[in-house]
C-alpha cells in the first residue's frame, strides 16, 4: 500500500532526499519543476496559448518562478510571472529562482496588495503556484482576495502540488476560499485532502509526478493513511489451484430483499456468486423464489418463513453472511438481525437496513463478531454514529468506533474509505461518478461476502472488493463508453478481474 503523508511528514522527506541524494533544496524545486513542465506538456501540447503563473513569495512561488523558466524553453512563447508579495518574507529557493527568471524575457509583475474591483486577467491558462501545502488556516484579507478574483474569471487554471488555499489534511469548511483548479500536479504523493468529498469544488482532476524523493524513506514514516494500489490487489488475490471445489471456496449466506425490494437480494446474491464464492444461498421471502430461481439458478434459497430460530447448527455451514439490503425494519427483521449477531461467530457484512437497525439498537454493536465489516454511506454513518459536518470528522469517528468494537467500517463515496480497528485508514482509488446507482452498494457488499467466504482476512476481503467494484465501474466508463452504470454491469464484469 502507498503511505499517504501529512505537510509535516512531506517535509521530512524533503529534507531528506536534499541531505542524501540533491545536497542543496533548489536542485530538488528544479526536479520537482521539470517533472511538473512535463506533465503540462502533455495537458497543454499548444504552445502558442497565453499563460499568467501566479507565484507567491514561498516555495511554492519558487517552484512557480522555475516552471516558467523551464516552460519557456519547451517553447511556450506567450507567459507572464505575477508574484503575490503580500509579505515581507521569502525564501532562499525563490530569491535565487527570481534571480534566474529575471535573465530571461519574461515579464515579472510584483504586486503588494490586491483590488478586487480593478483586477483584471488577458492570459487563456492561469498557473497557481501562489501556497503551498504548509498552510494550516483558511485564506484572509488579501490572500483570500486573490483568489476569489481568480476564480471568478473562470478560466483553466493548473496548480502546483496543492490548489491555493486547500488545507493537506484536516477539516475543509464549505466557507474556505480555495482555488478552483482544473489539473492539479502534484509531487510524489495526492495529499490526504484530495480524497475527501469537500475537496470536490477545488480538484477537477489531479496527476502524481515522481521528483526523486526517496521511496524507501517515505515508506519508512509512520502514517496511518494507505492508497490501495493495482499492484496491492494483484499480489492479495490467491490464484485458484488445481484440484479445488466449490467446498474449497466457501459458503456465503445473503439476507436481503423484501417482497418490495427483491431486486437488492437479487444483486447481492449474484454479485456473492460472480466473484467467486463456491457457493451462495440467499435468505429470502418465499414471495422471491421466482425471481431468484429464474435470474439465478446457480444460487440456492433458504425462505425466511421456514427457518427454524432454535436450529443454531445451521449456521455452521456458512463461512460469511451479509445481512441488510433491502430487508426492511419489521419487527420480524430485527428479530432475525438479533438472531444472527448472537449466533453467528464469524465476522459478517452488515449493510444497508441491517445498519439502520443497529442504529435504533445501539446497544446490539457489542454483538458483531469481531472483524465484521460494516459497509455505510455518509447518511448512514451518521445514523450510526451521530451527526458530523465534515467527512474528516465521520473518519476520526469510524477510527474511535472501529477500535471499540473490533470491526471494521467501509465508508462508501467517491472515494472509499476502509478504517481498521488498530487506527489505520485504506483509500481506495478505483470507481467514478458513473457509478452512483441505486443498487450499487448491494453488489459492494455481495462481493466482499465472497472473498470473506473464500478464506479471505476482514481486512483483504473488504479491500479487495471495494477496489475490483471501483474497477470495473471505471473499465465499463472508459472502454465501455458508459456514463451511467446499471449495477448488473458490474457484476458480469468481475470475473474478467479475478484470474
């Protein structure tokens, strides 16, 4: 897994790649500048466009003096350096990349203050190298001017490592100014923030480029923040060897669906089949035996009016059940929910109704078998856990509740969120707008009772699915050509990504 750092920890690795491999800091700002003028290369081949790079005084504005240097080379003829000298401090770096910009022939404007009302912009692209990612409070007086006179010009604008005003990690107010950037290029590593839903306004697309830190040191930092990688997941997935059955693959029981909502059991149970498990039965109402035998044949049927609640040896034969989609909150299905969390020993995937249970019988959680994952979107979590206003908030809750109860929660978005009780937090990097269709969520969490039925740890089972789920959403969006995914797609699409 890829560490995520914070700007503190980004730093540290700085300071040792220039004490081990650059010995001086400008020579790493110039790896980091010609890294960032290759990715712009490719994001804007035109070099006849007219381009404004706002610096500021930092670092960042350092970086910003360097690229425009190394872009005039490449041939971008037409570009204006404004730096934003809204204080009396600069650094080393920047004087001497000011110093070198100065012997070309491009025009540098230093600007002390900013007037809103006569701010004006000719340039097409609008480069933002004005703050880095040390900043740790939301943009005021002329900073925060700045900005908002920027944004309101709506033109292209690329930033350098972080978007102007968008804090690494930490709490995003809605209130905050931050630039809205269209291609954010950022070194070595996404910041934490990146990942978070509040960064949405600001980040329309980020690229990483590598700048010779070291890797190995990086990885070294502790941090509870992973990136799930393709390369994660090739090395988690266990090839199926010669020899093998379907009891090899496990037994995976599926409580789901209502006379209502038949479709939820329906693509759960079959989301559970197409990503392996050996075999799959889905607790249903007798009013879904149709459907189920009809769409579905390979998956077997326990009927809920049948069953018998004294009979605990039944449940030996299961390796994971995923309780939830679609079974509603009648007081026969809180019964059965209760049944289940008293009875069954092995971690289980609680989702959807079987959440919105629990948090109407908060004491229940003490019940989930250790290592069960819970499967939330935001609206859920919070009826679990209380209200938050801020998605970093609902992470430091999941961390304190995962700990507390052994469990492990997958907060579903855009990007996913897998929080493990010892504090560490996995972000996933596959799936895509495309993808938020009702039902979605339901094949998430037959996948992950596969992989838990197959032998898979809590841990390997949820990453694994949540990253396959994400792409196959993204292979359906960029060589399918589909901009809405019906949540069947996905589940005809996985076996193509278990080998």
């Amino acid at each position: 897994m890829l560490k995520l750092l914070t700007s503190s920890q980004i730093h540290d690795a700085d300071k040792n790649s220039i004490e081990n491999k650059f010995h001086i800091s400008v020579d790493l700002m110039e790896e980091a500048a010609n890294a960032f003028v290759a990715a712009f290369i490719a994001y804007l081949p035109n070099r006849n466009k007219s381009i404004s790079v706002y610096c500021g005084s930092g670092n960042n504005g350092g970086d910003g003096l360097a690229i425009s240097r190394l872009l005039l080379e490449e041939g971008y003829k037409n570009i204006k350096v404004k730096v934003a000298w809204f204080n009396e401090r600069c650094t080393d770096d920047f004087n001497i990349n000011l110093d070198r910009l100065n012997e070309t022939e491009i025009p540098v404007e230093i600007f002390e203050t900013i007037d809103s009302d006569t701010f004006e912009e000719t340039s097409e692209i609008i480069i933002d190298g004005l703050l880095g990612s040390g900043l740790n409070r939301p943009l005021s007086g002329d900073w925060e001017k700045l900005v908002k006179s920027l944004n309101s010009l709506n033109k292209r604008i690329v930033s350098i490592d972080i978007p102007t005003g968008l804090k690494a990690e930490g709490i995003l107010s809605k209130e905050d100014t931050i630039i809205h950037s269209e291609l954010t290029i950022c070194f070595q590593r996404p910041k934490i923030n990146f990942f978070f839903p509040e960064s949405a306004n600001a980040l329309q697309n980020f690229k990483i480029v590598h700048i010779g830190l070291d890797e190995n040191f990086i990885q070294s930092l502790d941090s509870c923040w992973e990136l799930v990688e393709d390369i994660d997941i090739k090395q988690l997935l266990k090839p199926r060897k010669r020899f093998t059955h379907k009891g090899t693959y496990g037994h995976a029981l599926i409580v789901a669906g209502s006379k209502e909502t038949m479709g939820a059991a329906l693509l759960t149970a079959d989301a559970c089949l197409h990503a392996g498990a050996g075999l799959t039965t889905a607790f249903i109402p007798e009013s879904g035996l149709n459907s189920l035998n009809s769409r579905q044949p390979e998956v077997m049927a326990v009927l809920r009016e049948s069953f018998n609640f004294f009979d605990f040896h039944s449940l030996d034969k299961y390796q994971s059940i995923a309780i939830g989609p679609g079974i509603g909150k009648e007081n026969s299905t809180i019964a059965l929910l209760y049944y289940f969390l008293e009875n069954f020993k092995l971690p289980m995937v609680l989702d959807a109704d079987a959440l919105n249970i629990l948090s109407e019988n908060k004491s229940w959680l003490k019940l989930m078998p250790a290592n069960s994952i819970l499967t939330p979107h935001m609206k859920e979590f919070d009826r679990l856990f209380g209200n938050h206003s801020s998605s970093w908030e609902r992470i430091e809750t999941a961390k304190k509740k995962a700990a507390e109860y052994q469990v492990i929660i997958l907060l579903k978005n855009q990007y996913s969120f897998i929080v493990f009780p010892d504090g560490r937090v996995r972000i996933n990097s596959t799936g895509n707008p495309a993808m938020a269709v009702g039902g979605m969520g339901d094949v998430l969490t037959g996948i992950v009772a596969a992989f838990l039925a197959q032998g898979y740890s809590s841990e390997d089972a949820a990453t694994i699915a949540c990253y396959l789920h994400g792409l196959a959403g993204d292979l359906l969006k960029t060589k399918g050509g589909m901009g809405n995914i019906p949540p069947r797609y996905i589940i005809k699409y996985l076996p193509k990504l278990i080998v």
